[in-house]
C-alpha cells in the first residue's frame, strides 16, 4: 500500500470502509487483551521459582555477618545485597540502602523526605518554598509524574533526543531557575522509548551548573540489565563521573529486581553519596526497624553474584525478544509504508514507543480499547497526562502470550490506520 499521504480523498475514503469492515469483525469476536503496563509475563516469574527452595531449614537464616535474617535488625539492608546492588549500579556499598519491593517506594519517599525535611547540606525543607518544580524528559514514566503531581510539584516537560534528555534544555532551566529542584531520568532504555543517554549525556548532567544548590538528579535505572540480545547499549557511570568534578552529592540512583525475580516481591535500592545516606538514615531509622530481610537474603541465595544475575537476564531475553520482534514485524510490515507512524527499536527494557500523526494517538487507544485490547493511556508518557501533540503511544509487549500479542498487534495496527484516515479525511 502507498503512503497515505499521497492518496486521494476517493482512495481514503474507500479505504476506510475497508478497515471499518475488518475493525467491525474484530469487535464481533470480544477479545480481552492487555499491553497496558510493563508487567513480566508468567514464563519470566517462573524462571527465579527456585529462590523459593533457598531458605529452607531453620539453619539457613544467617546473614553473611552471622545476623538472623527473620529477627529485627539492620535497618538499611543485610550486607550482600548490599553488594549485588552496589555491583549492578557501579558504586560501592557503603553507597546502598536496600529497601522494600518496590524502587518507585523509595522515589517516592526520597522526593517525600525532600519536601519535608531538605536533603543533605541544605536542609531548608522545600515544602517550605512557594513553588518546587521537577525537569520531566518526556515520553517518560508516568508513576515518576504522578508523584510530582500527587505532591504538587510544578512539571516542566523537556524533550527526549536520540542521546537522552535535550542538554541544551535541561542545562538552561537548571542554571537559571532556582526552584527547579530536581530532574526524572530513566537512563538506560527509557521508559517508554528504549534510548539509553550517550556518554556526552552523563558526563553534562555531572557537570549541570544549578541555580539550586539542593538540585538532585533522580537516576532510575530501572532497566540497566534488561538488555534483549548481545547487541547491547552501554551507559557511562553518572556516579563516577560526578565523583570527578565533585558534584556526587546530587545523585540519588535507584534499581531493583522487579523484572529480574518478582515485581510484586523483588527487593530494590537506593544509592546515594555517603554524605546523602548519613542524611538519609536518620529518618529512615525512625520509619522502619528494618525492611524484609528474608526476602533479600532468598534473593542472594539465587542470585549469588552479578555474573550470575546477568545469566539469568538472558533467560528473561530468550522470553521476551520474540514478542518485541512481533510487534515490530507488524509495525514494520503494516505501518512503515503507509509513513503514517514513527518508532523505536529498543535493544532492552520493557516498552516499544510508537510515535502516530499528530492528533491521532487517543483515537487509536480508544479504539483498540472499544475492541478488547487495552493500551496504556494515550498522554500517560507525558507530565499531566497531557501529549502536546497527542501523538505518543507506548505498548508493553511482555505481559501477554506471543498469541495474544500477534492478534493486539494487529488490531492495532488496523487502529492507527483508521486513525490517521479519518485525520487525513478531516484536513
Ligand atoms: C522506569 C521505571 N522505574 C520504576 C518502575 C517500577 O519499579 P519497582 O517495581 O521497583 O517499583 C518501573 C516499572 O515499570 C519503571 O518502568
């Protein structure tokens, strides 16, 4: 099929009626399918099934440093996780504080203990200024706006290039205006578009010259082993390079192992200078006696080392690399020579990020919705859930069988053709 844009109004209008025909058949058959959020499929949870088979008799308990792990104690986790998130983060483990489950916790209680207590070296809370306001690179991560919104801080959307956040952008606003506190970044394959920031990238962000003096760059590095092949990106340690040109304290690094054993049960990190963490500790000593340490050490027992955890991330892309290749396949088959969407081709992480004319992406959400496939809110990528171009669509290919995913996939692609049909019609 040639480009839409060279069609006459004739062809687009019989073409229309075409898809509306197949689009009809689809909604006739009731599917029920989800490419809403990054979620692990059952295949990838069964592979860390034998972490449970770790903590067995009554003598398996003990910590490395001899502590009971079922017992209270040690409130910023047990030395050799410690040391796994030290090594899968590239920082030293005086540099770790092993959490709960969940890292989105930790950004959350992080950005909390900000605005309530200051952070170290500045500890002018910032609910105490008239307005705090976030950098969001976007697309990007819904949760990380909905905390921003949540605690009303001020979103200021900065473009995403092909080597990270727009520098130019961000170094700007961060020199100029003070009350721009801190920046989102998802550095290695973003959510949603799968780019990872060039060494240029970190090495800018490291010497960022803020405004601020309590500016914090939060670096969720959600996705830094989740690559798809052995094709695979390479990121430049931020913390390292901060550590060069002394700008270490406005780090704070955050992972976990979410879509490594468990998302509901994985254990996550935060690492932070040593300075940050001594600042940290004291509230975090008075909100918990200490996180599940059974569960951290289970995953230690499996897990062993980062050589190890690295093998069984292959395992992971043995699963889920078809299913990012069907989606392209379907894009690239369906999509590409009609030139009415653009995408990416990530080589790891969690999402494929597709790009449709301008105006046409909540259509195409709507109406796979009203078919049966859900997709994650057109919009959501972007601060207030608000696309100026309403043109982003993120589609998480992990969660359902390859049969399902072939099927979404194609009902989606049927849905941004009539999308941008009846765009074109309607110039
Ligand atoms: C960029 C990013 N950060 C964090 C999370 C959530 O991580 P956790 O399960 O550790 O809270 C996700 C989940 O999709 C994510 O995409």
């Amino acid at each position: 099929m040639a480009s839409l844009n060279q069609m006459s109004s004739l062809e687009l209008k019989n073409l229309k009626d075409e898809l509306l025909k197949k689009y009809d058949e689809f909604k006739g058959r009731n599917l029920k399918l989800d490419m809403s959020r990054g979620k692990p499929s059952v295949s990838q949870l069964d592979l860390s099934v034998g972490m449970m088979d770790c903590l067995t008799s009554k003598d398996d308990f003990k910590t490395a440093d001899g502590t009971d792990a079922r017992n209270y104690a040690i409130f910023d986790g047990i030395s050799e996780a410690k040391k796994l998130f030290a090594d899968i983060l590239g920082v030293s483990s005086s540099e770790i504080i092993v959490g709960g489950n969940s890292s989105l916790n930790l950004m959350y209680d992080t950005v909390q203990r900000a605005l309530q207590f200051g952070v170290a070296g500045s500890e002018c809370p910032w609910n105490k200024l008239d307005k705090v306001k976030f950098l969001c690179p976007s697309p990007g991560y819904d949760r990380h706006f909905a905390i921003c919104e949540l605690f009303g801080i001020e979103m200021i959307t900065v473009p995403m290039t092909e080597s990270g956040p727009d520098m130019d952008v961000v170094e700007e606003l961060v020199a100029s205006d003070e009350q721009i506190k801190g920046i989102w970044c998802v550095p290695m394959y973003s959510n949603p578009d799968g780019i990872t920031y060039s060494d240029d990238t970190v090495k800018r962000f490291a010497a960022l010259k803020s405004a601020a003096a309590d500016f914090r760059i939060f670096w969720d590095n959600a996705y830094c082993v989740h690559h798809l092949s052995d094709d695979q990106d390479h990121l430049l340690n931020l913390m390292d390079e901060c550590k060069k040109v002394g700008t270490q304290d406005r780090v704070f690094m955050f992972a976990s192992t979410s879509k490594v054993s468990f998302a509901g049960a994985g254990v996550a990190a935060l690492a932070a200078s040593e300075n940050n963490l001594a600042f940290i500790k004291k509230q975090l000593s008075i909100q918990t006696i200490g996180h599940d340490k059974v569960n951290q050490l289970r995953h230690m027992r499996f897990f062993k080392d980062l050589e190890y955890l690295k093998n069984h991330m292959e395992k992971h892309a043995e699963i889920i690399k078809p299913k990012f290749d069907m989606v392209l396949t379907w894009l690239n088959k369906e999509i590409a020579p009609l030139e009415i969407a653009s995408w990416k081709n990530p080589k790891g992480g969690y999402f494929v990020s597709v790009n449709t004319l301008e105006g046409c992406a909540k259509r195409t959400v709507e109406l796979c919705k009203q078919a049966g496939v859900v997709l994650t809110p057109a919009g959501a990528t972007f601060p207030y859930g608000n696309d100026p171009q309403d043109s982003n669509i993120r589609i998480a290919p992990t969660f359902p069988p390859v049969s399902e995913l072939d099927l979404a996939m194609e009902l989606f692609c049927l849905c941004i053709k009539i999308a941008s049909v009846e765009k074109l019609l309607n110039q």
